[in-house]
C-alpha cells in the first residue's frame, strides 16, 4: 500500500514537472516566435570603404565645387559613423589590398536650384534639392545596397548645406545597415 | 597799413600752390597704389569652405603660393599645404568638367525640374576657387575656397603658370534673359 502511494506520489510529481517544463518550452518557442519579426536584417560588414568620385550623368551638368563639397561631406560623415576601420579616397592605392573592400558610387540623378532669399524670407519655399544614386559595391561587383538619397536646405544657409544634408542622410544609411 | 586786394590774392594763390605742390607726392603715390596690380601669389582675407586637411570648414586666413605649394595659414599654428605638383585642377565658379557625359563633349544645360541656370554652392556673388589634388597615396581631394572679388582668376593663373594642372572646362551657362516682346 505504502508502495502504491509512493509511485502515485512520484508519478504526480513527474507529471508536474512535466507540465512545467512544456509550458517553459511552449513560452519559449512563443517569445522567441513573437521576437522573429523584430529581428534587425542581417548587417552588412566590411573593414573598410572606399568613395569614388561622382559618376557623370546623362544630361545633368553640376558644377565642379558643388561635387567636391559633396564628396568631401561624404567623406567626413563616413568617418564619423565609425563603422570602418578607413575610409579611402577615390584613386588611394592602398585601398587595393583590402580584401572585403566596399565601393561607394555616386551618380547625381536631379537636382533643383532654390533660394536663399526666398528660404528666409518664407521659410517654406525656395529649397534647394540635389537627389543622387548611391550604390555600395563589393569587391567582386556585387551591389550590397542602393539609394536614392536626396540632399536638402529648407530654411536658413547656403546650397553648401544641401551637400551637408546629403552626406548626412548616408551615414545614417551606413548606420542602419553595417 | 593797407593791404592790397591783389597782394591778398596772390598770397593765398601761392599759398594754394605750395600747399598743392607739397600734397603731391602723397596724392600721386596712393593713386599709384590703386593703379598697381595685386599681388596673385598672396591673397588674404579667403575663406576655406572644405577639403583642407587640419583646416575646419569656414576658417578664414591667407592664401599663398610659394616654395612650390599652396599655402593657407590660419595663424601660426594653424596651416595646410598643398604641393602644386599633386594639384590635378582648378575650377572657378560653376564651371564644370567636359567630359560629364564620357562622351568629351559638351553639354548643355538640362534641369529635371524647375531651375533655368547651373546650381550654385553659394546664392551671393563671391568668386569660388576649387582645387583638385592627389595625396601621397593618390587620394582624391577637392578644396575648395571664397577669394576677395577679383582676385581668383589672377590666383589661378599663378597657379598654372608654376606648374599646377588644368583641363578644359564647361563654363557655367549665362543667366536667363527675359524675353523681349515685340
């Protein structure tokens, strides 16, 4: 009798520990279910990146010191994110032994001349836009990622700071993806 | 004791005289001043908007050209050189390269939406130099800098003249005219 009662017991208690451990199991597999779709996409990553000097466009004519603000902009930015251990320069040689080597190309799409008078005076008109294409390319020529990323002054400020906008919003680019 | 009207007269005429005669060297020295060229190897007061290496966007100082480089020196502490060796091009104003299309020819002006004439870095009228050069490890740079009016042309052909490169340009298109009616 004593017997029966000590399997029942332990029968009991097994089933307990049982239904505990489902239970665990089953909220795991649902957090970790609920989780999936918040998982970030796979990053991307690369020791370093490269930023080639603007392609030319068809019929698109920008002049060269609104190019060179913009790469150097580009630059700086990249440098700040902090995510590649260097940033090189279109034309660098050392760039070259670098094996997972990112590639930046730059090809300006559009561009819209606002006013600096108008700006201040409005405060709502008178932007100034540029929209260029910006491809990340690996070293074997596969493309990694592509935006179209648009540089803009709304407010106050130069059509400088329409190449600062623009460089910014790349880096925050880079940010979300490596 | 009476003093003649005519005596009076020619005193303050010889006073005028002596007084014109000793002025001028002074008056004649400052319009010789204004006359003289300025110098196009040394331009102060420029600003360097970016891509100087130890130079914060928007510092102002002074631009030069000697010992074979381009100089610009904040204050003493504060300086960047670019050889003129590695200088690759110079560009002044909106002008753009010829071979935008790859094609080497040049284009003409075409604007997706609104607009009428080339997008400019700066809405007021100052004369913008940029100037493209390759680092030690052939790293492109563009500099780029607001010179006093007047004094950019001079600056690059100084520049050009002790050996700087420079290619054909697309000059920035000129500013639309209205439309005359008949």
């Amino acid at each position: 009798m004593n017997q029966l009662t000590e399997n029942a017991v332990r029968y009991r208690w097994t089933a307990v520990l049982g239904g505990v451990a489902l239970l665990l199991g089953l909220s795991m597999l649902g957090l970790s279910v609920a989780a999936a779709p918040q998982q970030p996409a796979q990053k991307l990553s690369a020791s370093a990146i490269q930023v080639l000097r603007t392609q030319p466009s068809e019929g698109l004519t920008i002049p060269e010191d609104f190019r060179a603000a913009t790469y150097e902009h580009l630059i700086d930015e990249l440098e700040k994110t902090k995510k590649f251990q260097k940033v090189y320069r279109d034309g660098d040689r050392t760039a070259a032994s670098v094996t997972d080597l990112v590639t930046v190309k730059l090809t300006p799409e559009a561009f819209k001349e606002g006013s600096q008078k108008k700006r201040e005076v409005t405060t709502v008109s008178g932007a100034t836009s540029l929209k260029i294409n910006v491809q990340f390319v690996s070293k074997d020529g596969k493309v990694l990622l592509e935006k179209s990323v648009e540089g803009k002054v709304r407010f106050f400020g130069e059509n400088l700071g329409a190449t600062k906008d623009f460089a910014k919003k790349v880096a925050a680019a880079v940010n979300e993806s490596f | 004791m009476m003093i003649n009207s005519r005596q009076v007269k020619s005193s303050v005429t010889g006073f005028g005289i002596a007084l014109f005669l000793l002025s001028a060297p002074v008056l004649f020295s400052g319009q010789a001043d204004k006359k003289a060229p300025p110098d196009p190897s040394k331009v102060e007061d420029t600003q360097c908007v970016i891509g100087l290496e130890g130079i914060k966007h928007g510092n102002k100082g002074t631009l030069s050209v000697e010992g074979g480089a381009l100089h610009f020196l904040k204050d003493t502490k504060t300086k960047a050189e670019i050889p003129i060796s590695s200088i690759t091009d110079i560009y002044l104003g909106n002008e753009s390269r010829q071979d935008i299309t790859g094609a080497g020819k040049v284009v003409t002006m075409a604007i997706p939406y609104g607009g009428g004439r080339v997008l400019s870095l700066f809405s007021h009228k100052v004369e913008v130099m940029t100037v493209e050069y390759t680092d030690s490890n052939g790293g492109f740079h563009g500099a780029i800098f607001v010179l006093p009016e007047g004094r950019a042309t001079p600056m690059k052909d100084f520049l050009v003249s002790q050996g700087a490169k420079t290619t054909t340009h697309v000059p920035a298109p000129p500013e639309p005219t209205q439309e005359q009616k008949p």
